[in-house]
C-alpha cells in the first residue's frame, strides 16, 4: 500500500470518528421521549407503594435530567403495575 492511500484511509477514519463522536449525543437527546405527566404520576404512586424502587426512579431521572418513558414503565413492571402503551 502506498504512501498515499494510507494517508486517505487515516483521513477517512479519522472523518468517521469525528462523525460517530458528533453524531451520538445529538442522537440520545432526540430519542428521548419524556413520559407524560400521567405516567410521571403514577410512577411516583407505585415508588410510594414500594420503596424499594426510589433508587431506580431517581437513577432514571439522574441519568438524563428527565423520566424517560421507558424507564418509568420499566419502573412501573417491576411494582407489579400493567405499562402503558407507547403513544
């Protein structure tokens, strides 16, 4: 391999990392859908019944700034509570 095509290759590596490292926060903040204030509810409802589960519920809330609706009815599964369906 010549001299030139390994100095592309680190360029089209290096374009491919930059781009991964870019484009993977923008993509975790988009695909975050924030649960409704009924969901909020009543995972706040079975944390109370089931103390147990605060640490999960503020470890959901700590890890993105926001109770994502897939880790309040992940929340809500393990207090025995029927999820709701995704909008």
């Amino acid at each position: 391999m010549t001299r030139r095509a390994k100095q592309i290759w680190v360029v089209l590596a290096l374009l491919a990392m930059v781009s991964f490292i870019i484009a993977w926060p923008i993509y975790n903040k988009l695909s975050l859908k924030k649960a409704n204030a009924a969901l909020i509810e009543r995972t706040k409802k079975a944390v109370e019944k089931n103390p147990r589960l605060q640490a999960d519920l503020d470890r959901a809330i700590e890890e993105d700034g926001v109770l994502t609706w897939a880790k309040a009815n992940a929340i809500l599964k393990k207090a025995g509570e029927k999820p709701e369906p995704e909008d």
